[in-house]
C-alpha cells in the first residue's frame, strides 16, 4: 500500500537542503521545570498534543529538484528519549547542560524518521531539564510558539485541516512561494515594514488601477529595485574574529533573565522600543567581548540577519516557513550606551519602509526550486556578507504549566546557515527577557564570555539613563 504524502514547499525545500557539516538547520530549545517530570508523562503528552501535526509523523523523502512529505509510524521512544547528564567535580549543571546542547547542535536528526527529538534529564538541578530540535523544514519560530501553546497544560489543541491533495508538480513556485503570500500578508504582517512598503507591494500586485495607480506602481517598482540591489549587494561588514570559517562544533550559553518592565522602562525615557534597547545591549555585549580579547573595535560593525514574520495572524498555527529576513548592521563600536541606543534604533527606523523580508523569502522560495551547488551559491550570498543570525521571539508574559510542573525557564537558538558562526536569541517569557548565544567553537569557544557582557551592559545603560536630565522632550546628544 502506498504511503500518503504530499510535497514540500520550495521554501521549506531550501531548508531542508541547508545542511552542511558546520551547521545543521536545526532550531534548539531547552526547557527548565520544577519540580521535575517523568519520561512517561512526557511521551504521553506529546503523543496527544503534538503526534496530530502532520509534520511530525512524516518523514522526508527528496525526489529530483525537491522533497516530499511522507506518512510515518511514529515509535515515541525513537524521538521522546532520556538523557543523563555527566557529573563531573567543579561543573555546575548549567554549564554540562549547555555542553550536552552543543553536542546535540551537531549530531545529525535521522532522515528516516520525522524530523524532530526531545532529550529528558528527569534529574536537572532540582527539577527537570527538557532538549528539543526541531528541523527548519518543519517549521519557522513563531509556528512553533503555537506548537508549544498546543503542548502546555490548558493548551488548545492542534487545529484540523484538510490536506491538500496537489497532483505531482502542480505546484507554480511563484504563485505559492511568492504571490499569494505577499497578497495574503502584505496589509498585516507587514506592518513592521510601514504602511509605504505594504502600499507599494499591493499596487505591484494591482497594475489593472489607472494613471494615478501608475504613478504608484512606478515608486513601487523603484522601491523594489533599489531594495533588491541593497540586499544582493551589500557590503562586507567589519572583518572581526567571530567571522571566518566555521569548524564542527557548537557551544551555547545563556544568561540569568531581566525582567521586562525594567526594559520596558528604559526604553519609553528615551522614546525607544523594547528591541532598540536589546539590540543596543546585543552590541555593547559583542563589542566588550571583541575588547576583552584584545581587539580594536574603533568603527567596527557587524551585520545580523533579523528574521521578520511574513505570516498573518489567521494563520499563525501553521507550520512551515513564512519569514523574510532584514539585515541590521550593529555599531559594536559605540562606546556610549546612549549613542548606541539611538543608533540602533535609526538604523531599524530605516528599515521598516523596506520590502526586504519579502525579498528574502523569494530568494529562498528560487533556491529551493534549484540543484543544491545553485542554491548554495545564493545562500552565499548572505553568508559572506553577515557574521551573526539574530531572532527576538515574543513569549507568554505568565509562566506556563506542563504536566503539572512549572516552565520556569525557556531558550532556544536558530541554525545559521552557510559559513555563519554566531547566533543571538533574545526571548521574553514570564515577564523577563532572556539573551543566549551559540557560536561556533573556531570562532569563539566560550561564549559564556559574551553572555556575561550583557547584563552589565543593560545596567550601564539603565545608569546612564537615570543620570540623564528628565523633560518632555526627547533626548538629544551633543554634535
């Protein structure tokens, strides 16, 4: 009997063919609960919460140019697995937990089962420690916000859809992989990117309107041009030792969570977003590393690819990859906490009029149509030209329930693609944010070193702003 399948979007396609021997497109997670919970009880959990995504009881066969997705009998004890952690004399258990996690970025999921595993150490300081990876082919970070609030206790469950049944190669690339998400999202999800680049993107999709529409369609156009030549050739960012060629191991690290109100804070005094203020700590961080090893950073910056959501808010529980990408270029070379901020947040002002994301994900739908050395040259493209990948992904503000334990604590980590080295998650969860970093070990085999420049550069920069002069204007520095 013949298995049911359907095909794989060309950009999930993309994704799955990423794989390379410095870095496997793999999201990370790691959950912390106390008190600490049972391989049983979590097995049974997962069968009933998650086992009804179709994505995770399919496998990946790849056929030609592209893949498949194929019907699969789950055996929960092939992906719900245990973990022990090693006890050694003088390591604490965060520290052989984030070790285990680097070991785990590299250790390939196996292409004959559906893409995912959960690691348990049932016996993790005091309570429970959860592993998850997750393949990039199954799903973007935000889908997997849903996933997770599908698998907590008092969680919705899956919801039902009729599986498209798509005749072999019917798929037209250009309507599914870029028309219709731009028709469908534009107005929403492109609210980040301004009301100018939504209208533009809609009028390009509209050219039966009159002369005035023309008018638009024309600035529209120009628009598109002038951001897809500042995507395909933008300059090469400050050559720094986070990047160069990546080796074959991994190393994460993470650091203790601030609590958002205090963010929050900072932020409206100096009339910045919550992400200026992180992004600006981001670099100050980076920067006091690259100083501390000796380094000048005078002037220096370097480029992170930001991932911007291109899902609207109906279909935010479905799986896959709806994500464009923007290149923030940080100043890790500002010294003063203040200029850094506004720096940070000019350079994200300029950023929202761009269709960039939308760009990005064409890219990526073309480089999944393609044969893999193809798609490798265009991935290169942003590998040359970036030293991090950057995502700041918003959580529930209460801590959640998981069979009956609490989720204390939550981190994950994206891949990076191609030759990049360094990875930056920023997750709000429970009223705190938190910062973790994975880096390659050829670049930087200790990023605890640049987690522990994070929290006293949010606490200069909390200082420096209280010792400001307060008023109804906004805060101008001097020329």
């Amino acid at each position: 009997m013949k298995q049911a399948s359907e095909s794989m979007s060309k950009v999930d396609t993309a994704w799955l063919r990423m794989d390379c021997d410095s870095n496997l497109m793999m999201i990370l997670g790691v959950w912390t609960l106390r008190p600490g919970i049972g391989l049983a009880a979590l097995r049974g959990r997962v069968t009933e919460r998650l086992l009804p995504y179709d994505r995770f009881r399919q496998r990946v066969e790849e056929e030609g140019g592209g893949a498949r997705w194929v019907d699969h009998d789950v055996d929960i004890r092939e992906h719900v697995v245990p973990e022990k952690l090693p006890r050694r004399k003088g390591v604490e258990p965060q520290a052989a937990l984030q070790k285990r996690i680097g070991e785990l970025a590299m250790q390939p999921l196996d292409r004959g089962r559906p893409l995912w595993q959960m690691h348990l150490v049932e016996h993790y300081d005091g309570g429970s420690a959860l592993i998850i990876r997750i393949h990039h082919c199954i799903a973007d970070g935000i889908a997997l916000i849903g996933v997770t609030m599908s698998l907590v206790d008092g969680g919705a469950p899956p919801p039902k859809r009729a599986r498209k049944a798509a005749a072999e190669g019917s798929e037209d690339w250009l309507v599914d992989g870029l028309v219709k998400p731009l028709a469908g999202v534009a107005m929403k999800a492109l609210e980040a990117a301004g009301d100018g680049a939504a209208k533009s993107l809609g009028l390009l999709m509209q050219p039966h309107r009159g002369l005035a529409g023309s008018m638009d369609l024309a600035q529209g156009a120009m628009q598109l041009l002038g951001d897809a030549a500042s995507l395909l050739m933008m300059p090469d960012d400050s050559p720094t030792r986070l990047k160069g060629k990546p080796g074959r191991a991994k190393c994460v690290a993470w650091c203790p969570p601030l609590p958002l109100d205090e963010v929050r804070a900072i932020g409206k005094a100096l009339n910045c977003s919550i992400n200026d203020v992180l992004l600006s700590c981001v670099a100050g961080a980076i920067g006091q590393y690259l100083q501390v090893q000796g380094d000048d950073v005078r002037g220096v910056e370097i480029r992170a690819m930001i991932p911007v959501n291109l899902r609207p808010p109906q279909q935010a529980h479905r799986l896959g990859n709806h994500f464009g990408l923007v290149p923030l270029v940080l100043p890790v070379g500002v010294a003063n906490p203040i200029e850094r901020v506004y720096e940070v947040r000019r350079r994200m002002r300029e950023l929202k009029g761009s269709t960039q994301p939308l760009l990005a994900f064409a890219l990526l739908a073309v480089a999944g149509l393609l044969v893999k050395p193809a798609q490798d040259a265009i991935m290169g493209i942003f590998g040359r030209k970036t030293t991090a990948v950057m995502t700041n992904v918003p959580g529930p503000r209460e801590k959640l329930k998981f069979v009956g334990s609490t989720l204390e604590q939550v981190m994950f980590w994206v891949p990076q693609s191609g030759d990049i080295g360094l990875g930056v998650s920023i997750l709000s969860y429970g009223g705190n944010v938190q910062f973790g970093v994975i880096t390659d070990n050829a670049r930087c085999d200790d990023p605890q070193q640049i987690i522990d420049h994070f929290e006293p550069e949010f606490a200069r920069l909390s200082l420096v702003t209280l010792m400001l002069p307060w008023g109804d204007e906004e805060i101008r520095l001097p020329a």
